[in-house]
C-alpha cells in the first residue's frame, strides 16, 4: 500500500478533528442553549403600596425598572388587613409566570410578607421603610421596636365604610399634618396632592395580627429613612435586623421611592440579581 504524502495526512487529520468538534457542539448545544435562556430570564417586579396612598407613587421607580428591562406590575392593595390583602396578594401572583421580586412599601411590607409564604416563585423581598412583622404581630405594635414612636395616629380621620366592623373605619392622614409626616422632603405643592388622593386603610389593619412571615425563607433586602416619620427609623432597623435582611440607610422621608428613586431602583435591581 502506498504510504500517503504527509500533506494530505495532515489535511485528512484536520477534517477528522473538525468533525468530532462538530458533533460534539451539536450535543451540548441544547444544554448550552437551555443553561443561556434560563439565566436571560429576569423577574417580573411586583410593587405594593402601603396605607395613604396609591400604586402612582411607584411611577419613577417603575419607569426606571421598566427601562432596565425589566416587567413590572404595580399591585392595587386593598389595605384591609395583612392577612386578607396578602391573600388577596398570593392569588394575583397566580397569574405572573416564572420568578418575581416583591417590593412593599410602608404596610406593603407587612402584605408581601404574607403574600410570599410557601410561594416559590417569589425569589426576593424588599422593604422600603416597611413593616416586616413577626407572626401574630401587628403594624402598630411593630412600631414600638427599638424604642421608637410615631406620631401618625394622633393625626388620623376616620370615615365610615360600608360593612365596616363596630369601631373601625377608613383612616387617612389630617391633609394639614400630610406634608410633615408623610413627604417631608417633597416639595409642599406635591404633598398636597398626595394628601388630596391618598387611598385610606382600614384601621383595623393597624392592628390586626400578621401571619407566617415570607422574609424567614426568601432573601430579604431592607431600605432604612433615617427621616421616617411614620414608622420610627429605629423600628425599621429591629425589623431588617430580625429578618436578616441586606440594609441600607439613606437620609428620607417615608416616600424613599419618590424623594430617592435611583437609591430605591438600584436596590431592586441588587435584589432581582
């Protein structure tokens, strides 16, 4: 047999090597291709407002969410009760396919960390000067951590509404007092409008027991308003500090979300990884 000229050999190796990386790329392509899509997927962010005020207060953080790429559903709570909204929460989660980031403002807290429970889709957790509640606590004693005192209560309208349970009613803040509790840092002229349109919660939901708490299985991550004036800035630190929450402090009013909505965007965003 004739011995083949070494130039053709080398050429006949080639060929052979290309082939066997060939097939080789062919069969881990699918897993390559599988591992690419599951990492591109991104949470869907869920924001929950709290008391004395509406999903329009999430609009620059939304819209800087919305522009990183991200899908984002601003939650109506019905502030009712932490347990009656985080249901009402965990059955509107039903309808958002793959894994979501929940943010709660203020009581929003208290609802997503109900809302959460036994959900595994719900990757992430974050708290805006919110209400992070242990089991059978409730909003108004969560306030009395760390020493603290709000002075928001002494400050409240009561309104009826229908259906309403002996005692209770819709609570809003005293529009004169709305400024200074609520959105120290705001400009007055927007502050009145927020105090114009605030959304009333129930006043039982000030004290109504909150249930199994999410934050103790999902990751948590908590912003402190050292300026807070609704929830005492010393509470808010016993509440991130117990659920081992990942904590920043900025100099804010409760409205973090509004006076700082970088600060608060670039959270979410550390959050949804």
């Amino acid at each position: 047999m004739t011995p083949l000229p070494s130039h053709r050999l080398l050429r006949l190796i080639a060929a052979s090597m290309a082939a066997v990386a060939l097939g080789a790329l062919a069969l881990l392509g699918p897993a390559v291709s599988a591992r690419a899509s599951a990492k591109a997927v991104r949470p869907t962010i869920v924001l929950v407002h709290g008391a004395f005020a509406d999903s329009s207060g999430w609009n620059p953080v939304a819209g800087q969410l919305l522009a990183s790429g991200y899908k984002v559903v601003a939650f109506s709570n019905p502030l009712r009760g932490p347990q009656a909204d985080g249901e009402y929460l965990r059955q509107f989660l039903t309808t958002i396919d793959g894994p979501v980031v929940l943010v709660g403002h203020s009581y929003g807290g208290a609802v997503i960390s109900n809302g959460a429970t036994a959900n595994p889709n719900v990757k992430a957790l974050v708290y805006l000067a919110a209400y992070a509640p242990v089991e059978g606590e409730s909003v108004a004693a969560a306030n009395s951590l760390g020493g603290g005192h709000t002075e928001v209560t002494d400050h409240l309208i009561v309104r009826p509404y229908p259906g309403a349970a002996p005692g209770d009613g819709d609570a809003y803040i005293d529009p004169a007092y709305f400024h200074q509790l609520f959105a120290q840092d705001l400009p007055r002229s927007i502050a009145g409008i927020m105090a114009a349109t605030q959304r009333p919660g129930a006043l039982a939901a000030l004290v109504a027991p909150s249930g199994l708490p999410a934050w103790k299985t999902v990751p948590s991550w908590y912003l402190v308003a050292r300026q807070d004036r609704i929830i005492p800035p010393p509470a808010e630190r016993a509440m991130a500090k117990r659920a081992g929450a990942t904590t920043v402090e900025i100099d804010s009013s409760h409205v973090a979300m509004l006076s700082h909505p970088e600060v608060v965007t670039k959270l979410i965003l550390r959050a949804a990884g």
